[in-house]
C-alpha cells in the first residue's frame, strides 16, 4: 500500500508541475506584432515566453515595444535564435516580399522549430481576429468560413429542438417575469425592436422590457451597463440575461439561431458599416441569442465595443461548428444560472 500511495502523490506532484513555456521570437514592430505580444504575454497566453522583436532598421536595437524590446535585425535571426534558444518564430511582416529572410526561416523549419504566421497565432490565442490588419486575401483564400450543408442543418435542428423545448419548459418563468415588470413599471411586457437578420433583412426582435417605457423617445442610443433608463426589474433580468429568453420564438420563426453574432439595430449598422472593416460579414450567418462574443467580451456600449466585437463574430463566422455551439451554449448557461461573466 505504501508504493501505492507512493507511485499516488509522485503523480499529483507531476501533474502539479508547471510546463515550460514556449519561447517565441516576433519578426517584425509594426501594430500586429505589439498586439500579438500584448495577447501572449496576456493570461490567455500564458504558454509562452516572448524574447523580443526583430527589426530591419540596426537603429531600432534597444527600443522597448511592449515589455519585451527590439534584440536584433532581420540579418541576425540566426544567431539570435541560438543565442535565445527560440523554439517558435512568429511572422509579423506587413510587406513579405522583400524582407522576409526566407532560407534563414526554411533552415529552421526543417531543422524542427516552429515557424508561424502572426495572425494565425494572434487569431488562436485571443479568440479574435485583427480587422484592421488583415488582407481580404487573407480572408478569400483561408481555409475557414465553411458553410457544410450537414453542419447547418444539424444546427438548424438543435435550434428547432432547443427553442419548442425551451418556450415549454420556461413559460412558468416567463409568467412570473411578465408579473414582475408589470408590477415594476408602466408599460408592455415585452419589447419588440427591429434589428437587421441574415442578408441584412429586417425583422422584429422579442425581449422583456428592462427599460422604462419610451426611453428612446428622444432617439436611439447605444445601451450602457449602469444606464440610467434600466428599471429595477430589468437590472436583474439583465444580469441572468432573462431578458433575452423570448428571442426563442425568433429562432423557432428562422429569424435567429441559437449562436451566432448578436443582431443590431439598422441605424447602427448604418454607422458601423463605415466605421468598422467587413461589418457585413457578420450577416452571412442568422444572429443569435448568445454568441462568441457574448461570452468573451464586455457589454458593448459604443463603436469601439462593437469593433471588438466584430473581432470574436469573425473568429466565430470562420471556425463554425457543432462543438463551437455547444461550448458557447455551455459557457452562457453558467451565465442564466449563476450570473457569472454576464455582459
């Protein structure tokens, strides 16, 4: 027993034991490679360490960026990987052609180091993708952005399922809530508003009315966390996202999805269709009543927000799958149920 108990706690030690972290070099400063440091120095990528920066200007040497600074040019790659013991290279050159150490980098690839495209790493670590330096090439020619007939009917069916199951099983609650924002204030039970659906085709939304009545008599508006106009009830239906609920019977009509980005009001996407690079995209798909973003960002309460957000929507858009949905679903059930990470 006491091997036993022995061969017991030398697992636990090493299951405990921390794993190393990759040590990465960034080729190239421009905006890509700060903010792809920012992201693996950040929790998310916590798997790595970065040493520095490469530059192609020997006058740069020494410049701190982030934390990490500039350790070196392009012309000494080799030797600042021996000296670093690199084991992954990350590209994050915006014009290649002329600059890319191309044979220096072949050598290491075939010698076992990892060589990878800065945007493909940015993109698997922060769950996003950066718009406003991606080429639509990059976009055209990727791998993702699939549209299986096999994976949108399966979705189109646990949307149909999970819909007519839910408005069942809820209508107890959607009773008592009905009650409560009655009882709150003047005013409807449920708010219908038109927001802009798959190929941009309007339709009414259902939600519980978390707002006074008529608080957008002067105009529409972004919504904020702690906005005034919330009433009491709506606080809380807010923060468990009850509020949302009666979009079910969007998804039951075809109007929604389950997953997908979230819909926005026309007036809105006229301002961000100009503000924000391909904001259409997220159209291409039904929104829905919970979506990557949802659970990986803050409430969005402005044109910055909704940037951001169009980042998680076309990480989303480009990875579509059954178990995306799943673990999204998963993810904003703990939010219904215990009001963890709402937006």
């Amino acid at each position: 027993m006491s091997s036993i108990s022995a061969l017991r706690e030398l697992a636990m030690t090493t299951v405990r034991l921390p794993r190393p972290r990759k040590r990465v070099l960034i080729l190239g400063t421009g905006r890509l490679a700060k903010e792809l440091c920012q992201v693996l120095l950040s929790r998310q990528g916590r798997a790595f360490e970065v040493v520095g920066f490469l530059d192609k200007e020997p006058s740069r040497v020494g410049v701190r960026l982030v934390n990490p600074g500039i350790i070196g040019t392009f012309d000494q790659l080799f030797e600042v990987v021996e000296r670093c013991k690199v084991q992954t290279i990350a590209v994050c050159l915006e014009d290649r052609r002329a600059v890319l150490p191309v044979e220096t980098l072949l050598d290491f690839k075939a010698m076992g180091l990892e060589v990878l495209d800065g945007h493909h790493l940015y993109e698997e670590k922060s769950g996003r993708l950066s718009i406003d330096l991606i080429k639509p090439s990059a976009l055209i020619f990727s791998t993702g952005f699939r549209r299986r007939a096999i994976v949108m009917g399966i979705k189109r069916l646990m949307d149909l399922l999970l819909s007519g199951a839910g408005l069942v099983a809820l209508a107890p609650l959607f009773a008592i809530v009905a009650l409560l924002i009655k009882l709150d204030s003047p005013g409807p039970v449920f708010y219908r508003q038109t927001r802009l659906g798959l190929r941009s085709q309007p339709y009414a939304i259902w939600k519980f009315r978390s707002m006074r009545h008529e608080a957008e008599k002067s105009g529409a508006q972004w919504a904020a966390p702690d906005d005034p106009r919330i009433t009491r009830v709506g606080r809380r239906i807010r923060k468990w996202r009850i509020d949302e609920l009666p979009q079910l019977i969007n998804v039951l009509k075809g109007e929604m999805s389950l997953v997908g980005p979230r819909p926005e009001r026309p007036v809105f996407v006229q301002e961000l269709r100009g503000k924000i690079p391909y904001y259409d995209l997220r159209h291409t798909v039904r929104p829905g009543i919970t979506g990557w973003a949802q659970i990986r960002f803050r409430y969005g309460a402005s044109a910055a927000d909704a940037h951001t957000k169009l980042q998680h929507d076309l990480y989303y858009l480009k990875n579509l799958s059954i178990a995306l949905d799943c673990r999204i679903l998963s993810q904003t059930a703990r939010v219904v149920l215990f009001g963890k990470g709402a937006r």
